[in-house]
C-alpha cells in the first residue's frame, strides 16, 4: 500500500515510487512511461473523413475593397492590440462586428506594417461598433509598438487601400471572392484531394421580411449548363429567393467542406 501520494507521485512503503504510469490493454499492473513520450493520437482513414476539410463563416452582404478616402481614418496607440477606424460618412453597424479587413497599402507602401504590425497578411478585425462612423478592430498578429494614424486620400499611391473579405472565422479558407449579388467562391488554402467532396451550406434569413422564411443555397452551376462550380481549389455558391427567382446576399453564410 502507498505511504503518500503528493504531487511527486506515490511513494510506496518500500521507497519505491511511481511518477508516471499507464495500465497495458488486457494486462495487470502498471508501465513505467517517460515523460514527454505520449504524442498526438493519429487519426485512421474513416477518423479523417468525418472531420471537415475547410469550414467559413462570413459575411455576404460586405465584402468590399477600395482606396481609402479622406473621410476614412485608422489609428492606433502605441503598446496597443486594437485600433479606430472612423468613417466620416458613417455606415458602421453591427453586421460588420467579425469581419477582417486587411490594409493592402499605406501611404503608397504595398504590404506595410501600421502601428509596426503587418496588418496585409492577417489584418484586424472589427471586433466591436462605438458609433455609425467609429469601428474598434484588433490586430491579428501582433501588438503595437508605436503610435500611428493614416486618413485616406481615395488613391492607391497614398493614404491607405483596405480588402474586406467579409470572413468571421475559416479553416483551411484562403479567401472568399465575391462575383456579384448573393455569388461567392470559396477558395481553399490547401486543394482537396478531389472534387468529389460534399459540401454543407447554410444561411441566415434575408432582411426583406416577406424573404424571411423562404431562401435557397446552393452550389453555381447546374448539369444542363454544364458549368460548375466545385474544383479542388474551391467552391462557387450562391444564394437567393425561391419564390422571386432573386439572388441576395446573407448577412452570415456558413460553408463546410467533408471529403477524402
């Protein structure tokens, strides 16, 4: 019988101990193990294919991108993981809380960092709404070191140029593209093995409030057409109105992909 057991282990009355120990399939007794020598269970070829291979949540009605103009201002503090971005115009509400936005140039610079944060890469997203002109975003990689404000001036070659790609949250999604009303593609950031994969689809209600209840989602192209719109690189979806025939946008579309 142990004598003590603490946080060392069990110390037995022959002054032997156990530290780290497992019991063997159909066996009595324990197995000394060291530590550090557990690694990650590896899935079998059933365990794989009911794991998603790319899932997105994002947002269909604001995917976006242009040169910044002087009404559109970001700035940070120093030592900070957030930021402002205030709109003169206004437009901000609620349905953008999520969204990333990456910053594609600053002050005619492709790629820069703001506030010393690479801010192209990953972005920052917008994780809160003060006013219709002023968003709160926090970066996606990193923390500040040095205080910084930038207005837009509507060019490309100075102020500041920002892609919104509307994405909350993904895996194993590069970028979502926006093709028009109610139009996405989904492009993978690692292609499927094949195009064979099933994809679930869904979608809140539209704002039209006689659209509330009656939506489809489905994926671009038909056979009779003979376009498609699953590759392994990525999957074209749309979504509209079956009564009126109408593409609209979702505020919040969710795809997920399961396959080989």
């Amino acid at each position: 019988m142990p004598t003590t057991i603490d946080s060392a282990g069990i110390t037995f009355n022959d002054a032997t101990s156990l530290t780290s120990a497992v019991i063997p399939a159909n066996a009595v007794g324990a197995t000394q193990i060291a530590n550090g020598s557990v690694t990650a269970a590896k899935l079998g070829t059933n365990e794989q294919k009911q794991i998603a291979k790319a899932w997105v949540n994002f947002n269909g009605s604001i995917i976006e991108s242009g040169n910044a103009t002087s009404s559109n201002t970001i700035s940070c503090n120093s030592g900070s993981t957030t930021g402002t971005f205030t709109t003169g115009g206004g437009g901000w509400t609620s349905s953008y809380i999520g969204t990333i936005w990456k910053f594609t140039q600053i002050n005619g610079v492709v790629g820069a960092t703001f506030g010393g944060v690479n801010v192209s890469t990953l972005g920052v997203q917008i994780i809160s709404i003060e006013s219709s002109t002023s968003a709160t975003f926090r970066f996606l990689s990193g923390t500040t070191t040095s205080a910084q404000s930038v207005t837009g001036t509507g060019s490309s070659a100075s102020g500041f140029s920002y892609i919104a790609t509307g994405i909350r949250s993904s895996f194993n999604v590069s970028s979502v593209t926006k093709n028009g009303t109610g139009d996405y593609t989904v492009n993978f950031a690692t292609a499927m093995s094949d195009a064979n994969y099933s994809a679930a689809l869904s979608t809140t209600p539209f704002s039209s409030p006689s659209n509330n209840h009656d939506f489809s989602f489905g994926i671009y192209g038909s056979y009779a057409s003979g376009a498609t719109g699953r590759t392994v690189s990525s999957l074209r979806v749309q979504t509209g109105t079956i009564t009126a025939a109408a593409a609209l946008d979702g505020s919040e579309l969710c795809v997920q992909i399961f396959g080989n």
